[in-house]
C-alpha cells in the first residue's frame, strides 16, 4: 500500500460524530453505533503502520483517545538531569464534523480523487495530519531512526465534540504518570495565502496563543398569552435593546505580546503605508488599533469578537413567547476571563430585565509563553526548519489562533503549545473545511508529509 491508498483509506472511516445540542454533544457515552468507527480508525492504524506499532508503546484509553510513546535513546528525565531534555507531545485527532451529503459533488466517505485532490470529510481536518505524523514515522522507524528524548501522540476521537472525553481524559491520564512535555504540536493555522490586502505572498502563521471561547445566553420573560393582547413592554423589545447595547459598545483593543510580535514580523510584507504602524504597534498604539480595525481580516486579532449566532420567540405567530432569548458566542484574547467577559457584557446590557448567563462550557484564552512570543525556546527551532523543509523560502510568524484546539486541555502540561497545519491553503479552500466538499490537492498531502518526517527526524 501507498501513502494515497492509506490516506484513503482513512476517510473511508466514518468518524463523523452526529451533530445536536451546545458543543455539538448529542450521543451518550458507551453508544456502541458511535464508537464503533472510533475503535476501527484505532485498528486501521495499527494495521497501516507495522514498523512503528514495533518500535512504539501503544495505549488505547478509549475509543476517544489513542496514546503512544515513542521511546527516545536518552535515558528517561534528560542525560542532564531533566535540564534540557524533555519529550515532546503531538497532538491530532481522528474524528470529523457532520456531513450534509446530499450538498457533496462527490461522495465525503469515499475519497475519491478528481484534478489532483482527494475528496471527504477530513481530508483537511485533520486526518491528513495524522496520517502524516504516522508516515513520517513509520518512514523514520524504516531507516532505524530513534528520536533522542520521548516522543509521544496523542489522538482523540471527540475534538469536534469539545474533547471532554478525548484529550481532557488524557490529559489525566498523563498527569497521574507524572509527565510534562518541553512543547507540544497541535493543528492551527495554515500556510495563508492572500492574508489580507497587498500581501499575496505565502506565509506561514505559527499558532502560539488561543483565543478563549465564551457563549451567553441572553433571555428576557414575560407572561404568555393571546398576541391580540400584548403587553406594553414586550420581552422582544427588551431583549432588542440589549443587543443593541452590546453591538454599540465593542470590546477594547487589546495587543497581546503574541500579536504584537506578529505584526512586527509582517510590517516586512506589509504595504509600506501600514509598515511603520505595524512594526512599532505597541509605541504607536492608538493609531494603529484605529487602522488596523479598518482592516475586517484584522480585526480579531486586537480585540475579542462578539458573534450573534441565535435567537428566538415564540412557536407561532399569533403566540406571545413566555421567553426570548438570544446567544452571543465571544472569542476572547488574553487577559480577558470567561468571568471578565460575562461581567462586561452585563455592564454594557445594564438591564436587570434580561437574565445573562454562560451557556455550554466556555474556556479562557490561552497566552503564548514569553519566550514564544520572542519567536525563541524550545519547539522554535524544530519547527521552523520543518516548515521550511516543506516550504522553502516561505516566512515563519507567530500567529493567534481564533478557533479552539484540543491543545487547550494541555495548558499545564506543556511548556509551550504551537498549533499548526502544514498545509498550503489559499482562502478558497479553508472554507472548505467544515463544509461540503472539502478537499486536499495531492501536491499538499506530500508537503504535510514531508512536514512531519523533517519534524521528527529533527527530534
Ligand atoms: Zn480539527
């Protein structure tokens, strides 16, 4: 078998998880119907990859979650004490968001190929990766490779599902062994094409930083009734003016030292009228919030977002709803809390009429260490040079990442986290990835693969 063959044969698995409920969490645990491709996506690999299911330690803690331990030649603890060494964790995940089928060209199970690209859900994200970290592996244990410290995977069958029993379990699991990563890998960002206008050249953004995610439920009661009797101040009413209130007071900027060094790295790149605001962002602060804000690709990079996703009345149209509501989903920067949040968005609703709580379970940001945002300490060199492996020439930023990652769960295990996908993607087809169609070129599946095999070899 070939990589493609194996890459197929990956999102021929359904590991589609059916969609409901907040965080998407709809089927019980234990429901046999479910975990069955979870458990079969953990078979596949073993049987895929013989060399290094020889040279590994595997542990299959659930079908949520697939472990290895890839032993290193230095003695456990670092050939210092534990001063320098360190294992390294990589981080993926095996299961996939739903599919609307009938919306695909193509089959989302069959991965077929068609000009170049191989089609199904996840091909982007993120079997891909995984894929690829397991190639690169197997290829290094090919040639007798050892890494020199630990190198351990951790794949979780329920990101998409807020990884509660996928990568927060694991995390235990690693805890109680006692273990703590120099610097963990998880997906992020991309290599970007077009990142915003007047810079067109590829770059590759390093994720070093989270932005936290918060949803709030928004809801205002009232007497039910018969609609030809209104009251004279309705809850729809009540509720409008709250969002209102929340639309006309955004959050404050904010220039996280992550973004900053961003910036600073893009003012090369940038239209030589934004350089100079870009590479002193923080001394020239007020001006360049003000022009970094007319930029809409931007702008959730300076200061956390308020999104309004939902909102309700009544079932019927001759009906007074007893309750509306609305829910705000908030992606917050560092050193905004999901408390902080929750309390500035009371502040600017100021009306005790509408009961505003968190719905769902939100998480705080998480911050880039100090040494990260100087674009140095561990993880930093390794990555760099397998980016540029696999893309010669093309520059490294440090970058936020405005979506959330299982990584988040490991925030006190790993001295710094980095969330990158090592793919080529130009806009058009990061759309593509949560929705129909979603598709890899041929061409970016031997880059990640190259990606991972440069990474590990440096390892
Ligand atoms: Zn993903």
């Amino acid at each position: 078998m070939e990589l493609l063959d194996r890459f197929r044969a990956a999102i021929r698995i359904k590991t589609a998880w059916p969609s409901g409920g907040p965080g998407g969490v709809s089927t019980p645990r234990g429901d046999a119907q479910a975990e069955a491709p979870l458990n079969r996506f953990q078979d596949f690999l073993e049987e895929a990859y013989p060399r290094f299911h020889r040279a590994a330690e595997r542990f299959r803690i659930s079908p949520y979650s697939l472990v290895y331990r890839w032993p290193g030649s230095t003695p456990a603890g670092g050939s210092d004490g534990g001063k320098t060494g360190a294992p390294v964790l990589i981080l993926a995940h095996y299961d996939v968001v739903p599919v609307e089928e009938d919306q695909w060209t193509l089959s989302p199970f069959d991965a077929e190929i068609r000009d170049g690209y191989v089609y199904g859900r996840g091909t982007i994200d993120m079997k891909s990766i995984l894929i690829a970290i397991m190639e690169g592996a197997e290829t290094l244990c090919g040639q007798g490779f050892t890494p020199r410290e630990d190198v351990w995977f951790a794949f979780g069958g329920d990101e998409e599902r807020t990884g509660l029993w996928g990568a927060r379990e694991t995390c235990q699991w690693f805890v109680r062994r006692g273990l703590r990563f120099a610097w963990t890998l998880d997906e992020g960002s991309y290599v970007c094409e077009n990142f915003m206008p007047g810079i067109a050249e590829p770059l590759a953004l390093l994720g070093i930083e989270e932005k936290g995610y918060l949803s709030l439920e928004l809801s205002v009661r009232q007497r039910p009734g018969h609609a030809s009797r209104p009251p004279k101040v309705q809850a729809a009413a009540v509720l409008a003016r709250a969002l209102l209130r929340i639309a006309r007071r955004p959050f404050p900027f904010v220039l996280t030292p992550a973004v900053e060094s961003f910036f600073s790295g893009l003012a090369e790149k940038a239209p030589k009228h934004l350089a100079p605001f870009m590479r002193h962002a923080r001394l020239l602060r007020p001006l360049f919030f003000r022009i970094a804000a007319s930029t809409a690709e931007l702008v959730p990079l300076i200061r956390p977002t308020v999104a309004m996703t939902q909102l309700e009345g009544s079932a019927a149209d001759n009906v007074l709803p007893s309750v509306v509501r609305a829910v705000i989903n908030l992606r917050l920067l560092p050193p905004w809390t999901v408390e902080g949040a929750l309390n500035f968005i009371k502040k600017a609703v100021g009306d005790e009429r509408v009961e505003i709580g968190v719905y769902g379970e939100g998480n705080n940001p998480v911050p880039a260490s100090a040494a990260q945002s100087r674009r140095a300490g561990p993880g930093w060199a390794e990555l760099e040079q397998a980016i540029g492996a696999a893309y010669p020439g093309v520059p490294v930023l440090p970058f936020i990442m405005t979506a959330a990652t299982d990584s988040r769960h490991y925030r006190d295990l790993a001295g710094s986290i980095f969330r990158f996908s090592p793919l080529r993607l130009p806009p058009s087809e990061i759309a593509l990835m949560h929705g129909h169609d979603e598709r890899i070129s041929i061409e970016n599946l031997h880059r990640v693969v190259q990606f991972y095999t440069s990474l590990l070899s440096s390892l």
